[in-house]
C-alpha cells in the first residue's frame, strides 16, 4: 500500500469535511488505512497520506483500531511536552515536536455518531499529529526554518541510502 511522502504537494492539501451516513465508501478507506497503517508500523494514520482527502484519521495506540471522522480538538492543555516524532509520509527521520500534553478530541463514528475522546501523553501526541495531515500540515511544516533545513537534508540522505 502506497503510502505518500514529502515533498508529495497532495500532502498539504486541506482534506473536506464527510458525511460518514452518506459516506458508502468510508468502511473500505478505513480497511485501506489501516492496512497500510499497520503494513508500516504506524500508529495512526490520515486519509491525506493516501492521497485522500476526506477528514478521517485512523489510530491504534493500545491494540485497538479507532477511526474518527471530521476530528476537531476542542481543549488542549496549557502544558507542552517536546518529544521525537515521526511519520510515515516523511520516513526515516524523527524531530522534535512541542505538542499539547493533553487534548480533548471531538468527531464523529462511522456511524454518524458524535465521539469525545480525553486523551494524553501518545494518544494526544497522535491525535494532534493526524489532525494536522488534515490541514495539510506534516512535521516539517512545525519546525523552525534551520530545523527544517537539517530535518530535509537528513531525510533526503535517510531516502538515498
Ligand atoms: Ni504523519
């Protein structure tokens, strides 16, 4: 399963908002998610980085696979933690992301329902890291341009090895 990488333009698209009761085919693109997601040792993984661009996000952070639709942080922590990230669309590579420590994320099933997920620590990392695929942000959109610049030539050397 194709999985797209930086510099891939698609990847900073922002995806559109779904209507997972109308939606037929969003049972199948999660199946195709998380295939690749788990093909890749992700875990988690946005439709964008399979060149959809519908807002849904698969994760599987304690072996169990959720999918959410239309995902919106609605509360975040005022305390950040900065850890090493990393992404399937820019492999072989990690960087420093500050990120909310905790989150409050709401969205939708793919049975239309409304979801509230309280997370912290991973799965707010995660949830925080697929939602910017959403936007069409990738990790190195949240560096500071020397950063970007290290990160960039790391990566190109990582894809040439
Ligand atoms: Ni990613």
């Amino acid at each position: 399963m194709q999985i797209l990488t930086h510099p891939n333009p698609v990847l900073g698209v922002r995806a559109d908002e779904i209507d997972p009761v109308t939606d037929t085919d969003l049972r199948q693109l999660v199946r195709r998610m998380a295939e690749a997601m788990y093909e890749h040792q992700g875990v988690g993984l946005a439709a964008p980085q399979l060149g959809i661009h519908k807002r849904i996000i698969v994760f599987d952070i304690e072996d169990e696979l959720a999918a959410i639709c239309n995902p919106v942080i609605v509360e975040r922590s005022e305390e950040l933690e900065t850890d090493e990230e990393g992404c399937l669309s820019v492999p072989g590579i990690s960087v420093p992301i500050a990120r909310n420590t905790a989150v409050t994320c709401e969205g939708l099933n793919l049975d239309g329902s409304r979801v509230v997920i309280v997370a912290e620590d991973l799965l707010a990392r995660v949830l925080q890291h697929e939602i910017d695929h959403l936007d069409g942000v990738i990790i190195l959109d949240r560096l500071t341009p020397e950063e970007r610049k290290a990160a960039v030539r790391a990566y190109n050397e990582a894809a040439s090895e």
